[in-house]
C-alpha cells in the first residue's frame, strides 16, 4: 500500500515538474500599428531572449529589419511576422498619410466630444443640476443613460486606434486621450454603481476632469492640421 501512494506522490510530482510550453508567453509589445508613410517603428518579442526572424508580407507597404524596425513605405496594410522559437507571431501595420490619420483621429474626437460628452454626460449632470439637459430642455434620462451605453460599446474600438499610431506628432493627442479615457471610464462606473440620478439633488457626478480634457483635446487635433 506504502509503494502505491509512494508511486502516486512521485508521479504527480514529475508531472507538475513538467515547464509549461515557454511559446505560449512569447507576444510582441504591439499586434496593431499605425505609422505615417516614412516614419519608423520598433517592434519588441517579448517572453524570450531569442533572437527572432523578422518579415514583412508586403514589403513595398512596410518592410522590416533584422532588428524589428519597421519602415513605412507607402499607404496600405502589411503584416509583420517574427518567427521565433519556432513559433510565429504577427502585427497588423496600417500606413496611412497623415491626414488620413489626423482626420480618424478627428473621428475620434467627436465620438468623445458629441456621444459621450454632449448627448451623455453634459445632459447628464444638467439634469442632475436643473433637471434639464444642457439646453434646457425636457431631458429622458432613461432614453439619454440608454444611448449613452449604446456609444460607449465603441470605446474599445476607438481605443484600438488611437494607441496603435505611432509617432511624436501624434504623442499629446495620445496622452490626453488616455486621460480622458480614464475619466470616460470613472463617469461610466459611477452611473452603472448608483443608478439613475435624480433632478435637484446631491447625486455624485465628478464631470470637470472629463470637461477640461476634451477641450484639451480639441486643441490637440486641431494642432495637428
């Protein structure tokens, strides 16, 4: 009986010594990427010290070095692979020109500025205020809490974009937009933890960070014309 349970211990033992496949940690720092024709761009393997092999399945839109750099070309869509351990891995990169991308970014900001903050928040903490939206008129507050979530099911979306473009003249856009993300994301949990507010009363809603950020963001891009 001793040599069973002896037997058993020992294999389950050997079994929990076994590694984990080391490839199912290995991940590029990015799996999507915007750059300006002519700007550049690193790529990083992470989850190993191997060296890895690098290409580009259309190299006259981007191609790549032996170190990772990824050098727009022209506008279009490749896909950047590092093989590795045997193991390949890829990056989406969109080259776009820059007013392509300055205008998505525009889009950017007006889903924030327009379906967010005008049709969303401001009403919001009007209501909340005067018990009207922002121009005071009668405010559904049930239809205006509804179409808000309906627009924040585009903040992944959004989100994907605006971090996958590269590039300095693009960075204060960049870091607005993370900060007002956050406050985006503050707003959204207070409404869903305490419900729907009511007119006229002391109903929490912490709306001048997001104000200041989105006004901070249209100067943003409209610096970026």
């Amino acid at each position: 009986m001793r040599k069973r349970i002896f037997c058993l211990v020992s294999s389950l033992v050997l079994l929990s010594a076994v590694p984990v496949h080391a490839n199912q940690d290995i991940k590029l720092n990015k799996t999507f990427v915007t750059l300006p024709a002519k700007n550049t761009y690193t790529l990083k393997v992470n989850g190993t010290k191997k060296k890895a092999k690098w290409s580009s399945s259309k190299k006259k839109i981007a191609a790549v070095n032996k170190d990772g750099k990824i050098t727009a070309k022209k506008s279009g869509t490749t896909y950047i692979t590092a093989k590795v351990n045997g193991k390949k891995i890829k990056c989406k990169v969109s080259v776009r020109s820059n007013k392509s991308i300055t205008n998505k970014l525009w889009d950017a900001y007006d889903w924030q500025c327009e379906d967010i903050w005008n049709n969303g928040y401001c009403d919001i903490y009007h209501y909340i205020e005067d018990g009207t939206d922002s121009c005071g008129s009668k405010l559904n507050i049930d239809k205006t809490i509804s179409d808000l979530n309906k627009n924040y099911k585009k903040r992944n979306s959004w989100n994907k974009f605006v971090y996958s473009v590269q590039g300095k003249h693009y960075s204060k856009f960049k870091k607005t937009w993370e900060k007002l993300d956050a406050e985006t994301v503050r707003l959204k949990n207070i409404l869903d933890k305490n419900g729907t507010p009511t007119p006229k009363s002391n109903y929490y809603f912490p709306y001048q960070k997001y104000s200041n950020y989105i006004w901070k963001l249209f100067d943003n891009v409209s610096n970026l014309q």
